[in-house]
C-alpha cells in the first residue's frame, strides 16, 4: 500500500474536520437536554448537574489535553479525543440511566475540551510551520459545524428518528473522516525538555492575549445566555423572535471568518482586532442607548463582524510569540476562554439583578474596552504575524 504523504493541504485538512467536530458534537448535545429530561424525567436541579458536569469536565480536559500534547504527541491526543467524543456524545444519545448519562457527560465535556485545546495548538502549529494565515478560517469551521449540526439534528428529530439513531448516523460520518487523516498528521511533541515540563508559568504577551480571549469568550456567552432577554425586556420584541439577535451574531461571525482574508491583508492582524474590539463597544453602547428593535438589530450586527476574528488571531499570536513554548501558551489561552465562557453568566447574572440588563451590556462594554487596550500593548505580537504569513491558499504546498 503507498503511504499518503504528510503534505501541508493533509494538515490543512485534519485541522478543518478537527474544528468541525468540536462545534458538530456541541450542536448535537444542545437537542438532548430536554429529551434527557423529559426521558428521564428529571428536576431542573438534577439538569443544573449535568451542565455543571460537562463544565467540569470541559476544564478537566483542557489542562489533560496540554500534558497529552507534551508527552505523547498530536497525533495520539488528537486520536483519543475524537473517538472518546464520539462514543460518549452516542452514549448520552441512548440515555440508559441518569448515572450513566452524568459519567458520560463528563467525560464527553472532557474529551472535548481535550479535543478543542488539542485543536487550538495544531492550528498554530502548522500556522508558523507553513507560514499561513489559517485560525480564521479554521475557527469559521467550528461555526459551522455548529450549524450544520443544529440543522441536521433539528431534521432528524423532525421526522421522528430516535436520538440515538439520529446522533450515530450523524457522528459515524464525521469520526470516519477524523479516522482517515489520522495516518498523515505530524505529530507535535517537543523533544526540548525544558518544554515539556507539565506546567510552565505563563508570561507576557500570552497573559494579555489569553484575557483578551476569556473577555471575548465571555460576550460571546452574555450574547448567548442574555441577549433574548435583552431584546424582550428592552424592546418588547415577541418571545418567538427572541433569539434573533443570537442568530444575528452567529451568522455575521461565520461570515466575516469565512471571507476574513481579504480585509486581513488591508487592515493586518492588529487593526483588524483593534477596530473589530471598537466596533464592538460602539454596538454595545448604542443598543443600551437606544433600546429600539432597529438600533438594537444594528448593534448585533456590529458585536457579530467585530467580534468574528478576535479570539483567533489573538490565539494565532499566542502561538507565534517565542518568550513561552507553544503547547503551554495554547493550552493557557484556550482554558482562559473557556472560564470567561463558563464564569460569564454566573457574574452577569449578578449585575443583571443588582443593576438592570442595560447594565449587563455596559459591563461588556467596559470588558471589551480593556480588551482594546491589551490590544494596543499587544500590537507588536499582532503585527508580527501579518508580513510573516500568507493568507493565500496557493502557499499550501507540499511539505515533507
């Protein structure tokens, strides 16, 4: 049998389906929650255990993923999360008992975030390896596979298929392509003993990037958790529209990674986030200041194009710099954004019923504020990753 070659289109590839799955697999638990519960029939507490497993979980395999990533390689990390993702999502598709479904969750939540981590760093890796432009565009891909997920699990449902056949029909194809570009990845493992330390303290400029990433994460979450509500108090928008402006977000986040390369080579990395940071505080601002369903619409819109490309340009910074090893600096930003994403409607929540929701956006704003100025201080790490890396797909060629 001819050995596939390791070339740098296979790479490309491997990161695409590897982010894909990440984003397929949240689409595809999303649907279950109200299934396991009504199947199980249990309490909104018991439910409130669940999400906390999964976020317990999800942490627990981000710090696992970074010393995975050190010791035993990409290739082995990327291998054992995808498929303990795909049998754990499958067994929480069959539901056999609430025991059975909370250890699956939690490993779900860390194979997971094992997985998202894992991801994260191969997609810098081969970023600097081949001198590319790619986390954009890759982070598109997770986007997409939550909405393809969400649609083909919403199709599924629909014409009456039991969840366990509609998720083991859905994941087999994907795992199945996750299987076939196992052979062809290049492993990253550090044979630097200095690097493969289990624990590295994290430095600057990683440290600011990695604030910037958990505040983004954590608007990203509010705009998720708080946004329907918003629209329902503030604008009396109908209840069966309240999810518009989250709709709005996501669609304008998808697109503007998609097509991110053309204004990557006007604006560069740091004016491209910069700007994008501004453009998200002045839509912010205006939707607290003008609380109309039409101002309120304009100001998704900015958060959505102002937001797309900041976490992956500030990860793809992180994993350009040289002042801390690449896994550790990848595994500390990603666990970063994670805690914004898992801590944010906890504080949130605590503003919203001390203050008002208005105050909720405003906090955001002010989060997002600081996040232009770390970008500032950070703007040497941005730029440096602008002249250095193509953003064109003709740069893919042949390695190894």
């Amino acid at each position: 049998m001819r050995r596939r070659k390791m070339s740098a289109r296979h790479q490309v590839y491997v990161a695409r389906v590897g982010y894909f799955l990440s984003g397929f697999a949240v689409a595809c638990w999303a649907p279950l929650i109200p299934i396991i519960k009504s199947e199980l029939q249990l309490s909104t507490e018991a439910i409130s255990l669940l999400v906390l497993s999964f976020g317990i979980g999800s942490v627990s395999g981000m710090t696992l993923s970074g010393i995975l990533l050190q010791h035993a390689g990409f290739k082995f990390t990327y291998a054992l999360s995808t498929t303990t993702t795909a049998i754990s999502i499958c067994l929480l598709a069959l539901m056999p008992s609430y025991v059975v479904v909370l250890c699956a969750l939690v490993v779900f939540g860390a194979s997971l975030g094992c997985l998202e981590v894992a991801i994260n760093v191969f997609g810098a890796y081969i970023e600097k390896k081949y001198h590319l432009m790619l986390l954009s565009v890759l982070f598109a891909y997770y986007s997409l596979g939550e909405v393809v997920g969400a649609l083909m699990m919403l199709f599924l449902l629909t014409i009456a298929l039991s969840p366990a056949i509609s998720i083991l029909s859905m994941i087999a194809v994907i795992y199945i392509a996750c299987v076939y570009y196992i052979p062809v990845i290049i492993d990253i493992k550090s044979q630097d003993k200095r690097e493969n330390r289990t624990f590295v303290r994290p430095v600057q400029p990683v440290i600011s990037l990695a604030i910037i990433v958990g505040f983004t994460y954590m608007v990203g979450g509010a705009i998720l958790d708080w946004s329907g509500l918003y629209v329902t108090t503030e604008a009396d928008v109908p209840l069966n529209f309240a999810s518009f402006g989250y709709c709005i977000v996501s669609a304008c986040m998808l697109l503007c990674r998609i097509y991110s390369r053309p204004i990557l080579r006007i604006l560069g990395p740091y004016h491209f986030t910069f700007y994008g940071a501004l453009l998200m505080v002045v839509g912010m601002i205006i939707m607290v200041v003008f609380p109309n369903i039409y101002v309120i619409t304009l100001g998704f819109f900015a958060i959505g194009c102002g937001m797309s490309n900041i976490s992956p340009l500030a990860t793809s910074a992180a994993g350009a710099q040289n002042k801390m090893p690449l896994i550790p600096a990848i595994s500390f930003v990603s666990i970063c954004g994670y805690i914004g994403l898992l801590l944010g409607p906890a504080c949130l929540g605590f503003i919203a019923s001390t203050f008002s929701l208005k105050g909720v956006f405003i906090f955001l704003a002010v989060l997002t504020s600081v996040s232009a100025l770390l970008l500032f201080t950070t703007r040497r790490d941005l730029m440096a990753i602008g002249p250095h890396h193509s953003t064109d797909n003709k740069q893919v060629t042949e390695a190894n």
